[in-house]
C-alpha cells in the first residue's frame, strides 16, 4: 500500500459544510476571528506532521427566494467570514513546515491581482502554498454582490481555463527563476531574464510584467474538487491535487476517470494525487463514539438543512413535495451536490444534510475502526490520501492525530516526518519544487527556453 498523504479542512467561519454545530461545548471555531485559534489549529496540524491546512472559502450566503432566512445569522451558517488568504499569512510566521492551501475563485477574481497575491504568500512561506481552484459554483448571491450576472456552469469552467493561461504566464514565463541577482557593484535583475507577457483570451485580457519574481515553487501547488464531467476535465488538465466527497462506492470510479482525464491532457496518470474527504467521530468503544455523533447531531437545529442546501445549490427543498425525485431538480449552481443524491428524493436529502451537509458520512468507531476503513478505501479507490473535515472542531482533529494517526503509522502508510522542503516536493513526490514537466503550465518556462 502507498504511503499517504493528509491534510486538514478548515474555514474561516463559525461552521462550514453545511452544517451548524457551533453549538456544541467542544467546538471552538466560533471564535475563529481570533488568530490565537488560528495558531493553535496550525501548529497542531504541523506537530502532527499533517502535509497541509487547507482553508476553504465562499463568497455567497443563503437566500430562499430571495430572501435571507432569519436562521442563517442566527445559527452562524454562513456568515460572517474572513479571508483565507489572509488567515494564511498570518500562519506563515506560526509554522515552518506546514502547506497552507488557499481558495480563490477564478470567476470573482482577476488574475494579474491573484498571481501577485499567490506569489506573495508563496515567498514570504519559502514555497509552502497550494491554490484551491474553484469556479464559484455555489452561491448565485455571490455574483450579484460582485454586479455582475451568472455565469453557467460549463461556461465558468471555459473562464477557468483562459484564468489559468494567464496565471501561468505570469508566474511561469515572466520572471525568470534566476533573474534576480542583487548584487549591489552590479545590478539588481538581469532585464534579459525579465519578460513582457501577452494574453488576450476570451475572457481575460493582460499585457505587461508580472508585478512579482519568480517564487520557490513557481506556480503553487493546485487543487481542485470538481466532479462533474467539465469539473473533471478541468481538473485532470490543471489540478496536482484533487480532493474528492460523497459516497465511498463511487469513488473507485471518480478516481479512475479523472486520472484518464489527465492522461487525455498528455499528463501522467500519477501526476495527480487524489485525496478523499472524510470524517470520523472517536470513541474508546463503538458505542462511545456512537453516543459522541448523537450529541454532535442534536447540537444543531433541525432547520438549518433548508437553508443550507440552497447556499449550495439555490435550491428551496421546503418548495417541493418529500417524494420528488431529486433527479426532476436542476441548478446552475454546484451540480455536484444534486448528481450526488440522484435516486433519492427531496425527504431523503433534507434528513442526510441535517447530519452531514456537504460531507460524506463519517466513520463513527473506535480509532482502529477509522484506519481500518481508511486503509481499505485508500486502497479500493487508488487514494493518494485524504482530507480530514472535522464534524467538531479541534475535537475532531485531536481526536485524529492523537488516536489514529499512530495506527496509521505502526501501519506504515503514514511518513513519520515532513519529507521535502516545499509543498510541491512533499504532496506531488516532485525532485524539485516547481511544477512537472508534463504540466500545462511548464510549457510557458519552456517557450522561455527555446526562445534563449
């Protein structure tokens, strides 16, 4: 069995994944405007030699019909949040060895601010920062904030796409990796290494020199979590690290198909690590941990699912009758988590998302439990690793790195130690820490060469 790699789910919220349960005594994220919590999540993830922390982020909030539910504020479901990027740059200073991966939307944003953004962080880190791509699929409240209207879904991807030509450009074929040289009888660059780039796509236009040198890793390392058909071409043409949710049973075929994704795009098939969501309540008995999921379950109101599920998918649930077929739902929003419940019914998915919202179902057993169930799924669906979503937080994650984690590794298929200096090195198995050759983005540090 492969030796696997994990990383850890966070928000800047009060909750994330569709659920509330701030409510519970165990959970202190309701206090996640204060960098004390941020530090301590950090250095737990780097004591526990975690690969990364991953901060997930959301523009939009929940609306039914328009409308805000008074539920929302009250429960905390959605807001209020703070940015993810900046939260890792205060986390830069706290850590020396964990990756900080980051969100960005590359329909919200613009890309010649983003690059310079990314780059910051990526030297300030000394190449520890990873980009989650995503394409804002989940909050129509989000784009009207922004002015500006929705954008289907396949055609946000074709925005992607033309978002990350310009990225690379900057980060890959302006700055030169040794166009620094500060010397000071000399000269600071050398401009014969500094170049001007072009780009004028169907969605973005830039011209001009990126704003930032060339940083440890280049470009960081990218993740993404698409699952529809374009999700996976997107992801199997641009991702090193894709993140996958729902069933167990799909995975195994979600997994094999993006990495024929990547093939397609003239990428080894193994140039992408794929990590499953997942998580687990622990208890020293079945029926400890049993009772330890009851309590978190009743911590959370009920009502919260309606709300929830249409953040993600502007879809009102209460509007429909419990046994329609959610196969008669569509939304231009996140497909994933309608395609994910198809052969169920409205009533079905109202009782599954009070419980685990976007998350799959978590593992409830003892610690051997969980990395058993670990172990055999990583090995059934040609799992790389996997991102550990906390149903509690930091019980969940306490509960992880104390109980599981060392069974994982008398197992063998946890590293002992950090291995690498860069996030690229330690997650993808790179010799160095910029992106492989046969990535799309190389290709513009090779049209520097040929040009020499």
């Amino acid at each position: 069995m492969k030796m696997l790699r994990f990383g850890l789910f966070e928000n800047a919220q009060a909750n994330d994944s569709g659920t509330a349960t701030w409510r519970h005594p165990a959970n202190e994220r309701d206090h996640f405007e204060s960098l004390d919590y941020w530090v301590k999540i950090a250095r737990m993830c780097e004591d526990a030699r975690l690969d990364f922390l991953f901060l997930a982020d959301a523009w939009g909030w929940s609306e039914v019909d328009g409308e805000r539910l008074p539920i929302s504020s009250e429960e905390g479901l959605d807001l209020p949040r703070l940015d993810p990027a900046i939260v890792a740059a205060a986390l830069v200073a706290a850590t020396t060895r964990l990756g900080l991966v980051v969100t960005g939307s590359t329909l919200l944003e613009q890309p010649y601010s983003f690059a310079r953004r990314m780059a910051t962080l990526d030297h300030i880190s000394k190449g520890r920062v990873g980009w989650n791509v995503v394409t804002t699929g989940t909050a129509e409240t989000a784009v009207e904030a922004f002015g500006m209207p929705m954008v289907a879904h396949d055609k946000r991807y074709d925005m992607a796409d033309d978002f990350m030509e310009v990225v690379y450009k900057l980060w890959e074929g302006c700055w030169e990796p040794d166009a620094l040289q500060r010397d000071k009888a000399g000269r600071y660059a050398d401009p014969a290494k500094v170049h001007r780039i072009e780009h004028e796509g169907p969605f973005f236009r830039s011209r001009g020199y990126g704003n930032t040198s060339y940083s440890p890793q280049g470009t960081p390392v990218l993740f993404q979590a698409g699952s529809s058909d374009r999700g996976r071409k997107f992801g199997g043409t641009h991702g090193e690290c894709i993140f996958l949710g729902g069933s167990p049973s799909k995975l195994p075929d979600q997994v094999r198909a993006i990495r024929a994704e990547a093939v397609a795009a003239g990428r080894a098939a193994d140039s992408l690590k794929i990590m499953s969501a997942f998580s687990c309540v622990v208890g020293a008995t079945r029926e400890e941990a049993q009772r330890k999921f009851e309590l978190i379950l009743e911590s959370q109101r009920p009502e919260v699912a309606v709300a929830s599920y249409a953040m993600f998918t502007g879809l009102d649930l209460s509007s429909y009758a419990p046994d329609t077929p959610m196969t008669e739902l569509h939304t231009e929003m996140s497909q994933t988590q309608v395609q994910r419940f198809a052969g169920l019914t409205v009533g079905d998915v109202l009782k599954d998302w009070h419980a685990y919202g976007v998350r799959g179902k978590p593992v409830v057993g003892t610690a051997e439990d969980v990395a058993d169930a670990m172990c055999e799924l990583a090995e059934r669906a040609d799992l790389d690793g996997f991102l550990l979503t906390p149903v509690v937080q930091p019980m969940s994650t306490v509960d992880f790195v104390e109980q599981v984690l060392p069974i994982l590794r008398e197992r063998g298929v946890a590293a002992q130690d950090y291995q690498g200096e860069s996030l690229r090195e330690r997650l993808v198995g790179t010799p160095s820490p910029v992106l492989r050759d046969d990535h799309p983005g190389a290709a513009y540090r090779a049209q520097l060469a040929a040009a020499r």
